[in-house]
C-alpha cells in the first residue's frame, strides 16, 4: 500500500545492518521525499529538535529482523469503531500516506478527515 515508504525503509534497514544505524539515518534524512519539506525549510520546521528525535531511534526495526512483523489485516476492527477519529496529513505528505489516509477515511465510519497546510512545522507525536 505504500511503495516508496516500503522502498525506502528497505534500503534504510540494508544500511543500518551493513553501514550501521548512524549512516542509515543520515542517508534517510539526506534522500527521503518526507524529508524534504524539513531540509528546504530547516528553521521554520523546528529541523534541530526532529534530529534530535531521530537520534534517539535505535535502528533495532532494522538491524534485528525478528524484531518487526507485519502487522495484520484490522479493516474490520477500523469499520467497527464507533468513537470519533481525526484522520489528517500535512499538506507536503507523500502519496504514500495521503493514500493510506484516504483509505482509513473510508474504513472508519466516525471519521474526520483532514489537511494541516505547511503541517511540517507542527511536532505530532502519533
């Protein structure tokens, strides 16, 4: 459901096991797409505090395979939910994610969807 996401991910676990985590991370801060909006805009979008996030993610996804397993299929349990649910993306998401989220739309009967114009400045924290 979200190839370039699945692509890059990918490329960023054959790193951090052959390269090791710190040069997994600064290839996928340097080359991807989500990223972009961040390194064109470094202040507005409080660039400093999100690497300091990223440099407290272990790498562990994807050095350690036995770490990760796929998620299962929930379209069910998401048709079930009857509380209300907010659904938004910033404005510069991949298409990845704005198709994910259109999809959750579709599934969650009590949903609102929304987009947060120039939302990289914002720090969600999901």
């Amino acid at each position: 459901m979200m190839p370039y996401v699945e692509y890059r991910l990918g490329q960023s676990s054959l790193f951090a096991r052959n390269e090791g985590p710190k040069v997994a991370l600064s290839r996928i801060f340097s080359n991807a797409k989500w990223f972009d909006v961040m390194r064109a805009n470094p202040i507005e979008c409080r660039m400093k505090k999100r690497c300091e996030i990223l440099a407290d993610f272990s790498c562990v996804p994807w050095t350690n395979r036995g770490a990760t397993k796929l998620a299962k299929e929930s379209n069910d349990e998401l048709s079930a939910m009857d509380i209300p649910t907010l659904i938004y993306n910033i404005a510069e998401d991949l298409s990845d994610l704005i198709h994910v989220a259109n999809h959750l739309k579709y599934l969650i009967p009590n949903s609102v969807r929304k987009f947060i114009p120039y939302g990289v400045r914002f720090m969600l924290r999901e």
